[in-house]
C-alpha cells in the first residue's frame, strides 16, 4: 500500500508521485478544476463546484488542516483529494474523495481512504473525550450505482452498502397536477425573513429520517448559500393563525449541467413537513408549486432524490405526483 512509514495515514510521495497537504483558500481553481475534471469523464449527477469548496475551506466544524487532504503533481497540478466531515454530536462521519482518471489504477484512491478513516477516528476520539458523544467510529460513504470502480474500490476494503436512493424525474411537458391549499395555510416563496424558522421547520421535519442530523446555523448558512440555489424557486407553507413554518422545499438550479445532461432541471434539494402538519396534502402542494416556478423558468424537468425506505411514503408520493425513478445511487458504510 502506497503510506508513508513514519505517518501510516498519509500517503507516500515516493510512491503515489503526489505531494500530500491540507487543502487551502489558494488552491480553490486547482480543486474545483481536478473535480470538474474528472466530471467529464465519470459523468456524476452532482459534483462540488468552487463555491461548494469555498464553504468547506470556511468550515468551523471541519477544518480544513484535518478534514482535506490534496494531492498535488511535480508541477503542481491537484490530482486527487479527499475530505470527511462530522457533527461533534454525530454518530457518523461522511467522505469524499476523486482521483484524476489519468492517476487512477495506482493505489491512490485506497491511500485517501485509508487516511479518511485514520482521520475519522481521530475526531470520534476527540469528540468521545469531550463527551459530546459516545459511538463508536463510523464512516459512510455515498456512489452512484453507474460508478462500480468505486464500489470495488470500498468492498475491498470491507464497505458494505446499507441504504439506496433514486433519482427522480418529472418531465414538465406534461400536464401539471392541481392542488389545492388547505384553508388556515398560506404559501410563500422563500425570503431571509423564512431561513432561520425553516431551518427549525428542518430539523423537526427529518427527526425520523435515517442518517439525518440536526442543522446548525453554520451548516445551514452553506445549504442556504449553497452556489446553485434558487430562493425564487422555492417556497414555504406557513400556518396562518401562529406564522409556524408548516412545510418548505428548497429548490436549485445548475445552468452547466444541462450541457452535459442535455435538459434544463429544477431540483428539490429539500421537502420537509413538520409531524403536526402532515395528511393535510401540503408536500404535494409544494412539488406542484415548485413545477410551475419550474416550468415558468423555462425548464424541462422537474427532479429530486428520495430515499428508497423513507419512512413517510415519500416514494409512493412522487410516483403519484408523475415522478420516475431514473439514476439509483447507494450509502456504503464501515465500522471503524
């Protein structure tokens, strides 16, 4: 295995001909660019974009000096990278890594790996002994199913895949469903007025959902600045008599992935509806309103992902609503 004997968890620059380092503001066009790199030739439904890595880099929570690791040529050019992230109170840790397709088959992305678990028991020891949490170290890992290099790569290192998820597509040529608010609710698009009581609305929402954990403000602030999000796009439904968020969806829009995919998206980043709140058709109201902001955008298709055991029936939902699932992808996870 390509480590460096005296750091086992750092790869050998001898070996992998890369120079390993933390991740810095001043290599922002180097990372994306490697990211976008290999995009073109893996195709990913979603990839981190600049202003995805601006916020990791801005990171209180993960720092970067111990939470990315990039991987340089002799000329400087960033040829692999990896990243983890955790919640001091979480029972996880989650990664991210790529190699350049020209630097692939050479032991590197297991040497990223290798160093994102080092690193993630680290944190968890760190966490358990500030006594924010007492799990033991977990990692989890998200592919696509149409990536199997990747999913070699992390069987054979004793990963297995507990949870799967589609991605969903509603063409919006077709005849958009009429829905009809509930009365005592109001639908409002969303404003900076809404993001602190929807990210609340949030974490009451997926406090059932499997591996969510709550949002901060700090991890909040990214999903709401997050580069392809649209507030125009996206919308809230609040309870008239007590102004309570009762249901939100949160929309995006990625102008350079229709070049790729060959048609014009508006994606559901998240739909949530608050326990008290549900049985009232206020998630169906939401998705119908997101496909005529869509379509009033002039895009073609309406999307989102939905986790195949979500225990709302979410699945069945977007079924009704003219959804079909057309990519698959899967959490892998290991004990560490």
């Amino acid at each position: 295995m390509p480590f460096n004997a005296a750091s086992p968890a750092v790869p050998d620059a001898d070996i992998t001909g890369l120079q390993w380092r933390p991740a810095t503001m001043e290599d922002l066009d180097n990372w994306a660019a490697l990211i976008a790199r290999t995009a073109a030739v893996e195709h990913p439904v979603w990839f981190e974009k600049r202003g995805d890595l601006v916020h990791l880099l801005e990171s209180t929570k993960n720092p970067a000096e111990t939470s990315t690791l990039l991987g340089v040529d002799s000329g400087g050019v960033a040829r692999a990278y990896g990243r983890i992230a955790k919640n001091p109170e979480g029972d996880k840790a989650t990664g991210m890594a790529c190699v350049d397709p020209d630097w692939q088959q050479r032991g590197i992305g297991s040497a990223v790996l290798v160093w994102q678990e080092e690193q993630v028991r680290r944190r968890f020891d760190a966490d358990q002994a500030a006594g924010h949490t007492d799990a033991p170290p977990r990692l989890r890992i998200q592919t696509e199913e149409q990536h199997e290099h990747q999913a070699r790569l992390l069987m054979g290192h004793g990963y297995a895949a507990v949870r799967w998820f589609n991605e969903m597509h509603r063409p919006l040529s077709q005849r958009l469903p009429e829905v009809v608010l509930d009365a005592g609710l109001e639908l409002r698009s969303l404003d900076p007025s809404l993001f602190e009581p929807v990210r609340q609305a949030h974490n009451d929402a997926f406090r059932d959902h499997w591996g969510s954990e709550p949002r901060d403000e700090e991890s909040w602030r990214f999903t709401i600045e997050e580069p392809t999000a649209r507030h125009d796009l996206s919308a809230v439904v609040l309870d008239s008599g007590t102004g309570e968020v009762a249901g939100y969806q949160l929309s995006s829009f990625d102008p350079d992935s229709a070049a790729d995919r060959g048609f014009t998206e508006g994606y559901t980043e998240l739909l949530g509806v608050r326990r008290d709140y549900r049985g009232r058709g206020i998630a169906q109201l939401l998705l119908a309103d997101a496909m005529r902001r869509y379509t009033d955008a002039g895009m073609q298709v309406a999307s989102l992902d939905v986790d195949s055991a979500n225990p709302t029936g979410a699945l069945e939902l977007y079924l009704r609503m003219g959804y079909a699932p057309v990519n698959r992808s899967m959490t892998w996870e290991k004990m560490l």
